[in-house]
C-alpha cells in the first residue's frame, strides 16, 4: 500500500524524477523518432485491452516508455492524449488499462508539461470536456476518492483554471470535496491544501481576482455554504440511525445539547429532494452497445468468460475494499446502496446520503434510505455512531472554520457575507464598527437598541472579520450605575485609566463572538482625554482569539500584549507521559501589531510577523528631544534585540519541555519585521467617524404651523399605541396565547430603503430594528444603524410619527458624495436593496430617492428595473417620492413605467397646496413636505434628559424638514397605520364575541391585513380618510379626529364594560370602512 505521508509522497517522486537536471534517458537524440514510432504503432494498434498487449508494448519500447524528453518537451502520455485527439477511429476507452499501467508506474509522467507548458492532464480534460459534463480527472480523483498522494499531486499539480473549472451543475472540485459524506481527517488535510492553493493564487496576481475558492454553483451555494448542507444530512441520518436501534437512550438525550451542531453559526438545512427522480448522468452499469463491450459481457449482460484486463482490474479492485472493510460492515454493503459516495454525485432523489467512517478507526456507517423498500440488516454497534458522530463533527468544524478564517483574511466584506451566509436572511453581523454612534453612551441605551446577548438585537458570527472603536465614552444609569458604584474596588493613587471598552467586548462575548481578525480602538489620549488602563485592555481582549491588534495608545505595555488572548483555551494533544491526559493553553494568534513603544514581552508571541512603531512627528504638542537619526538606531536596535531574545526564548523553551509534548511556543520563530513610521500616518488610521451628526436640515426661527394634518396624525397615533397593545394582549389573553393563522396579531414590518438609520437618535423609539447594508466601501461595510447623512434617520422619524407601532427595517443603500455636495445611489446595489425588502417579506418598501430612467435602453437588461419590475408584479405595496426637480414630466426610478403601481408622493404647504418644485404630473397623492417640524435641536446626545411631555418649548429650537421625501414617509406610516386598524378591528372582534357578549361589528376576514396592502386597496383606503382636494391632498383629520376621540374615551373609560363596548364598536366600524376599500 501507497504511503500517506508527504515524505513518502516526495521520496517516491524523487525515484521517478531522477535527478531532476534533465538526466532522463540516455537517449535524448532519438527521443523524437522514438516517439513519432510509438505514435504509428498506437494507431495501428487501437486498442490495449489485455494484459499481453501492454506487456508487449512497454517490451518494445521500454527505452522511452517511462522517460521524458526536456528537448522534446514530452513524454509518452502526451503522445497517447495527441493520438486520440486527432483519430476519430480510436476511442480514449481502448486505452485505459496503457495509461494505468503507466501512471502506476510512473506517476511522474503526470507531472511533466510539453512546450505549450501543459501537462497530460490539462490536455486530457481540455480535449474531453465536452464528454465529462464540465468534470475533470480532479473531479473523478475526489468523487472516488483515490489514495491520497494521488489527490495531493492532482491538487498541486492543476492550473488555477482547472481548479475553477464548474461542471454542468456548476460546482468546481472543491465543491465535491467539502460535500462528501465521509470526513477523514485526510479530507481536511485537502481541503487545508484546496486553501493553500487558492492564497497561492491571491499573492500571485497584484490585482483583486476571483478564483475557484469564490465560485457558486447553479444553486447559489458558496463551497462553505455547501459544506454546512452536508453537515446537515449527515448529521440528519447520523441521528436517526442511532435513534432506530436505541430510541430509549435517544428520548432522554432530547434536552441536550446536539455534539453536531456547529459553534460556526446558523447551518442551512435543506428540504430533502422528492424521490422519483432520478438523475441519468450517475448510472451504475451500462449494457453493451457495439462489439467491443460485447467481449467484455455475456449473453445476458453480465461480465462473463471474456472480461478483459480492465474489468478484471475493477472486480479486483472491488474484492480488495471488501475484504477491507471493518468488521460488522458487511452487511452493509447488502444493502445494494452504494457505499463511501460522494454526496453531490449521488442520485439527488434519494432521501438520505450515505456515510463513511470519519477516521480509520471508526466502523463503516450506512443509513437506511427511507423509501427502500427492500429488508435492512442489523446495523453496527450504536457506540459506533455515536462516535462517527462525534468525529465526523470535529472534522466538520475543522474544516468551516479553516474557510471561514482564510476567506476573512483575504477577503472584502461583501465577498465574505455572500460566502457565509448568501443572502444573509438572517442578518448576521460579521464585523461591529462603531461608525457614528454618540460619542458619549448611555450604556442602558446601547443594551437597548442591540441586545444584551444571543437571544435578542444584533446577531453576530462568533468570528468577526474587523471590530473598531473610536473614542467612547460610557456612562451607566440607574441600577447599573447603583451597582457599578457598589462593586467598584477602591481606587489607588494613580488609577484613573479608562474602562470604557471594557463594556464592549463584555458584550460582544455574551454575544457570541470569541475571534476577531483585526481589532482598531483608538485610544490616542490627547491633551484633554484619558487613555484606558493596561489593566482595562488586557481584561477586554484576554477572552477574545486577536490576530490583528491595533490599539492606538502611546507607551503600550508588551505584558499586557502577551496576554492577548491568555484565557482563550483549546485542547493540546495528548502527553507522551500521560497519553490519556490533555492540558488546556492558550490559543495565542496575534500576527500583526501595531505599537509605538515594546518590550522584552513581545518574543514570546509565536504568530507574530510584524511591528509597526509610530514615531511622534515634530509639529506635535509634545516636543521631541532626540533627533531622527538616533530615534531610527534605537529601532533597529530594538529589531535586533527582539529577534534575538525570539531566538533565545525559543531556545529555552525547547530545553525545558523536551520530555513534554509541544507547546504554542514550540515553533519555528521567524524574525519579525518591524515598520517605523511618523504619526502623520497612524492619525490617518484612526476610526473614520465624525462627531458632528449629518443633518439635511436648517434650524429656522419661525413660529410652529398648526399643520392641521399632522396634529390630527399625532393625535390618532398616540391614542392608536395604547389600543392597538391592549387589543393583542386581551387577544392572546382569551385565546391562551394562541395566536391566529394569518398572524393577524403580528407587527407590521416596513422596509426603509435609505442611507441608514441612527439608531440613537432621540426622535426615534425603539421600533428600528436590526436592517441590513450594502454601503460597501475600501473592503468593509458600513452599518444600517447609522446614517450617512442623516437622511434615513429623519424619514424613520417621519414614519414612527404617525405609526409608533409599526417595525422599521433600515436597509442601507451604497452612496457616494458628489462634488457638488450632493449624494449618488449605486444602481447596482439599489437593486440589491430592494430584493433585500422582498426577501424579507416587508408589508411595506418605502423610498425616498429617485435615480434618473435612461431613455435609449433595453431596461429588460438592467438588474434594478428587473427587480422593481419583479415586486411590481407581486403586488408589494412600494411608497416612493416625486423628484423635486420643477414641473417636467420625466421618467425615474422606483416608479418607473409603473406610476400607477406605486404609491408617488409629492410635498404639499399646510395648506394643501403643492410645493413649487414637486411636479403635478404622475402624483398619486401629496402629503405635508414643507417646513414639516422633525425635533428639537441639541437633543442627540445620550446623556441628554428628554423633554416632559406636554412641557412648551420655544420656536426656535425645531428643526424643519421640507421635500417631497418627507411627505413619502409620512405617507408610508399611515400606509402602517391603515393596516393596523384593520388588524386591530379584526382582534377587537374575535376577542369580543368570544367572551359571550353582545356581537360586536361586522367580521373583517381574518387577511384583511393582508388585502388592505394591496396597492389599489391601499390607494382607495387613503381616499375614505377624508376629503381628496383636486391637487391630490387627503384631509384626514375629517375621520381621524372622531376615531381619536373614541379612542381617548375608551381610555379614560375603560373600567366602564358599557362604555368600552361602543367605543371598540365604533372603532370596528371604522376598520370596517376602511376595509371595504378591498374588491373582491
């Protein structure tokens, strides 16, 4: 048997190389004439299929047969690929068991490239795609799964276009690799291989490129995506096997803690495929079609008394696996299934996958399929699968988080999210950048907004691509700040460093995340600001596995440095005393520092490669007092006094633990670089923030406008909060907490398309929820909890005003800055944004924005008409604003060829009349657009104390917004607004009626909700409020203010059973209105 070591691997490849100089054969003048007869005999021969023919052959030209010609630039396998090539007459089968022979004998052949530097192999699959669907031998290599120095050479030796090539289903061979069901720990050795090539590739080409490593199939999936699809079958039919002969142990295990599931984030479970269809291109056996198939088979097309070498080889081939396989395994291959496959090249109509060992200890695993029919035989022992398991699992793990970290290293943002997560339905965070966040936090605030842990707020992978902080200031409020000042150790002379980041990474921890590629904190300590204690910076990164660390604070001590990481703990390998015994150490993977000060502490860092050391520059407040030259000959004398300390640690420890099993340390140490640099450069890495919050707004001295329509709005709002949460709460109530069927008693969720939304900004409550970006810019993303300019965070504020209740989805559009101040939306990722809000399933898309519709285009083409196009044609209630660009009639997306489809809304005066630059043509309503108050200014900060309401306040500190977009958002919340009375007159039904009273209002189906979304019905909703003048403006307060006043009783008067009772009757009789703007 083959070794499978390396060494083995490159010793026997040295026996066939020879010398590797050129000294092949002693006969390199007459290679060409050799090779030019040994072209004439092959032809003439056609085919090799018995033993004799290759014996003669390797007789008669055993001079060349095994050699390579340099001047030549060939060998006897290129020979053999040309030959098929260019006669029709000769079929590549009849050649097999030559080209067997000879690789058997010498694999080296492979290996070797001609003049046009292609090596057999490339050729073969150049000039037989056509007939592999796409699959080259490499394919072949893992679905089969050759002996592993065969898979390593194919590997190695494959051209980066060949490791990118995607058969008819689109998966390239690394796709075959990850989804086989059976997991040695040799299979993570090629995958780790796969990630060597594809890094190989990145530094090759100085210019970002895409490689096999990038690439989806037809389904979508990313070979990391198609891996956790395995895992989840596997795992699937690993549980029911075991759960089939031991359903007692397996009821009692029900509440625990499943060992497969993956600490790598959500896994993707996959419906299983229907059966009955079965797929053609994956046949077990083929019946003779010509005379040369019938030699090899009888009458009845079975291998009979003719069987070449080739099918002798096979069968050969087969008895030796078979008497291979682990005891107990025989009964398995009974089954008629066929064993060790690889999941994708299986029939996909097969219900279950088939499993192997996980390690060559483990016994041959098979699960029955579910739609056989024929008899199963006894299983092996279940401890056995229960240990398959458990290292099929382990391996699993190995193998996600080796892809996941290598594609974060050497990827952008963008890239990483689609190839974890795809369309990341889930929203999981792969990175947190504080971005413009206050700069001052209310600690009870931030829990608020994005969850104190994994149950609630943003979801996070535990690997995190890049954290950044700026400077941070963190207060605590009420019991937190009571319990803060009751804990606290007495503070010594001195202690006056900071904590802030402290709270931070405590919750990122409780969030889940335990690695981080690269941490940014700016803590540069100015004049008037204080830096962080070391003993701050080590308790916040001492949990965390960092591999880039960049906390910009003068004078950082190199201990606290080396205990980066101290408390993350992983399993080392057992010792050669006590091999049953494991120790736990640190799993340090700091690579990259970036310092303007360190010490001794630094060689004792195993991973790292480099240094950068910022030198104050001269026009700093703080003088130097050395000149540049000696501060440049103290650095390099640090240079070489850190590699030289490196040195001599490693040295230290490999005497003191020679008896003991190898420790972190214990690893080549190479130097490490160290970059000096002035401060000029480390104040250009500082965390782009800024502190002053974008505003499109103008602070004017006016007196407040009545603006009748928005009092009345403001007014239903307010009294709309508390009936809509008693209406669902008394609901749930009377039905146990069973809710209904259409999720009548669910919030609505509107989609705001825009350039995020400020989280802590003070008009907002908390109805925002998590979102998602497609701001991508310099290889990361900026975050949908904050605003580029502000602008979506005054249309969020708009929308809760006149619908508190509902949900707002922020969903970042990728902008730049124009040289005219003005903002461009990035069409491309517009698009995006939008399939973004389909895939969410939002009642509502709001957008406030307009991009120009080219007139001389095939729009058919274009992916943001394709897809506006797509959720017209769904009927998806759309709100979008008219530009405000004066009285021309041009066409412009959202709304496009389908004005009539949309919701276009223009700016009205608080009179009604339209604002002078929004055009009157295409308009389906106009709204209040102009002088609209948002809020107060100078209420942005977290630490300020809000306003008591009912408390007056002067003119001068509104805010005012004007534009057609402002009216867009307001008229999206009353679109929310609408729905959630008709939700809330449907619950107010079903609640009264159930409680055996008088028979309250008139049943609105229960989706009604839903109907009431619909465009048209929503449109005719809008008119029943109220008067609609001729210029499109709706007088709500007509029907509004009666239903507020209602409503206000039934607050006041809600002890009152009689009066509660009119008053949610006439309520439902309001619902009932405005559902009668659904036709049937």
């Amino acid at each position: 048997m083959a070794s499978e070591s390396e060494d083995d691997y490159d010793s026997d490849l040295d026996q066939v190389f020879g010398d590797r100089n050129g000294n092949y054969a002693e006969t390199e003048g007459n290679f060409e004439e050799r090779f030019e007869a040994v072209s004439q005999a092959i032809k003439k021969k056609e085919r090799f299929i018995k033993g004799n023919d290759i014996d003669d052959f390797f007789a008669a030209y055993r001079d060349i047969v095994g050699k390579y010609s340099s001047k030549c630039a060939k060998n006897l396998l290129h020979v053999l690929v040309e030959v098929v090539k260019h006669n029709d007459d000769i079929k590549p089968e009849d050649f097999e068991l030559l080209i067997r022979r000879l690789v058997e004998k010498y694999p080296a052949l492979l290996v070797y490239k001609n003049k046009d530097e292609h090596n057999p192999i490339f050729m073969a699959i150049r000039d037989s795609l056509h007939q592999l669907k796409g699959k080259t031998c490499l394919y072949v290599a893992l679905e089969e799964d050759f002996d592993l120095n065969t898979t390593i050479m194919l590997i190695k030796n494959a051209s980066d276009g060949v490791l990118a090539v995607q058969d008819d289903l689109g998966r390239t061979p690394m796709h075959y690799a990850v989804s086989s069901g059976k997991f040695r720990k040799t299979k993570v050795q090629l995958i780790d291989l796969f990630i060597e090539r594809d890094l190989s590739a990145i530094q090759r080409n100085p210019q970002p490129c895409k490689t096999f490593l990038d690439l989806a199939d037809k389904k979508g999936l990313s070979i990391y995506s198609a891996h956790k699809r395995t895992r989840a079958q596997v795992m699937e039919g690993l549980d029911e096997a075991v759960a089939r002969q031991h359903p007692a142990a397996e009821d009692t295990k029900r509440d625990q803690n499943d060992v497969s599931r993956s600490t790598e984030g959500p896994i993707l479970i996959v419906p299983r495929p229907q059966a009955g269809t079965g797929d053609p291109r994956h046949v077990g056996s083929v019946k003779p079609t010509d005379d040369r198939d019938r030699e090899r088979f009888d009458s009845d097309g079975r291998a009979g008394g003719g069987l070449d070498e080739r099918e002798k080889l096979r069968q050969q081939k087969k008895a030796e696996e078979a008497a291979a396989k682990p005891k107990g395994a025989e009964s398995l291959g009974k089954t008629g299934r066929p064993e060790e496959r690889d999941l994708w090249s299986r029939d996909e109509s097969q219900s279950r996958p088939t499993f192997s060992e996980p390690d060559e200890n483990a016994a041959q695993l098979a699960v029955r399929n579910s739609n056989a029919t024929r008899q199963q035989e006894p299983a092996p022992n279940t401890t056995d699968y229960a240990k398959a398991k458990i290292q099929w699992a382990k391996n699993s793990d190995k193998i996600l988080l080796s892809l996941k970290l290598h594609y974060m290293r050497t990827r952008n943002a963008e890239m990483v999210i689609l190839f974890l997560y795809g369309t990341n339905m889930d929203d999981v965070q792969i990175s947190f950048d504080y971005d413009d966040l206050p700069r001052k936090m209310l600690w009870n605030e931030f829990i608020e907004r994005f969850g104190a842990d994994t149950k609630s707020g943003l979801k996070f992978d535990n690997v995190l691509q890049y954290v950044t902080f700026p400077h941070v200031e963190v207060r605590l409020k009420g019991r937190l700040a009571d319990r803060k000042r009751d804990t606290a150790p007495v503070r010594q002379p001195g202690d006056l460093g900071r904590e802030d980041m402290k709270y931070f990474f405590d919750w990122l921890y409780k969030k889940g995340v335990r690695r981080i590629i690269k941490l940014t904190v700016e803590d540069s300590g100015d004049s008037s600001e204080k830096v962080h204690s070391d003993q701050a910076i080590q308790e916040s990164t001492e949990r965390f596995i960092i591999e880039q660390l960049d906390w910009q604070k003068m004078d950082l001590d190199p201990e606290t440095i080396l205990h980066v990481s101290s408390k993350v703990t992983e399993k080392e390998a057992p010792t050669s005393e006590k091999p049953a015994n494991t120790e736990l150490v640190p799993d340090r993977q700091l690579k990259q520092l970036s310092l303007r000060w360190s010490g001794k502490g630094l060689p004792m860092l195993p991973q790292l490669q480099r240094i950068y050391v910022f030198k104050p520059s001269s026009d700093k407040e703080v003088k130097m007092y050395d000149n540049p030259q000696w501060i440049n000959e103290k650095i390099d004398q640090f240079r070489i006094r850190l590699n030289a300390n490196r040195k001599a640690a490693q040295v230290l420890e490999l005497t003191t633990s020679r008896n003991q099993a190898p420790s972190d340390v214990s690893v080549a140490l190479g130097d490490v670089e160290v970059i000096s640099s002035n401060t000029d450069t480390y104040e250009n890495r500082k965390v782009t923030s800024h502190d002053t919050p974008h505003s499109t707004t103008q602070v004017s001295a006016k007196s407040v406008d009545s603006h009748r329509w928005l009092d009345s709005t403001l007014k239903f709002a307010g009294e709309m909060i508390p009936f809509w949460q008693n209406t669902v709460q008394d609901f749930l109530k009377s039905r146990h907490n069973q809710g209904t069927t259409e999720r009548v008693e669910d919030d609505v969720v509107l989609a705001l398309i825009d350039d995020g939304v400020d989280r802590f900004d003070k008009s907002l409550t908390n109805q925002v929820i998590e979102g998602k970006s497609f701001d991508f810019h310099n290889g990361r993303l900026r975050p949908p909890f904050s605003s580029a300019r502000g602008h979506g965070t005054v249309m969020a504020s708009m929308i809760l005003r006149v619908c508190p209740m509902a949900k707002v989805y922020p969903i970042r559009l990728k902008t730049y800055d124009k040289p005219d101040g003005k903002c461009e939306i990035d069409r491309d990722y517009a698009a995006q944004a939008i399939q973004a809000a389909l895939d969410k399933n939002a009642t509502i898309i709001s957008m406030s924005w307009t991009l120009p519709m080219a007139k001389d285009k095939n729009h058919s083409e274009d992916r943001l008409h394709a897809v506006l196009k797509d959720a017209v044609d769904k009927n998806v209630l759309m709100f979008c604003c008219a530009p405000d660009k004066g009285k021309f009639n041009e066409s412009d997306y959202p709304s496009g060829p389908w004005r009539d489809r949309f919701f276009r809304i223009g700016a009205a005066h608080a009179d009604g009349s339209i604002f002078s630059w929004t055009p009157e043509d295409g308009i389906t309503y106009v709204l209040p657009g102009v002088d609209v108050p948002k809020d107060q200014v100078g209420r942005s900060s977290s630490f300020e104390t809000p306003l008591v309401m009912g408390s007056s306040t002067r003119v001068t500190d509104f805010k005012y917004e004007t534009g057609s977009s402002v009216a867009t958002a307001l008229a999206a919340g009353l679109a929310a607004m609408i729905i959630y009375c008709v939700k809330a007159s449907i619950l107010a039904v079903k609640t009264a009626n159930q409680n055996k009273g008088p028979v309250v209002g008139i049943a609105i189906p229960d989706n009604g909700a839903n109907l009431i979304a619909d465009p048209d019905a929503m449109k005719r909703a809008f008119a029943s409020l109220g008067t609609v003048t001729s210029n499109h403006f709706v007088q709500v307060w007509e029907e509004l203010d009666e239903v507020s006043a209602t409503l206000e009783t039934l607050r006041v008067q809600s002890s009152n059973p009689e009066v509660k009772r009119n008053c949610i009757d006439s309520f439902v009789q309001f619902g009932h209105k405005l559902a009668n703007s659904i036709k049937p």
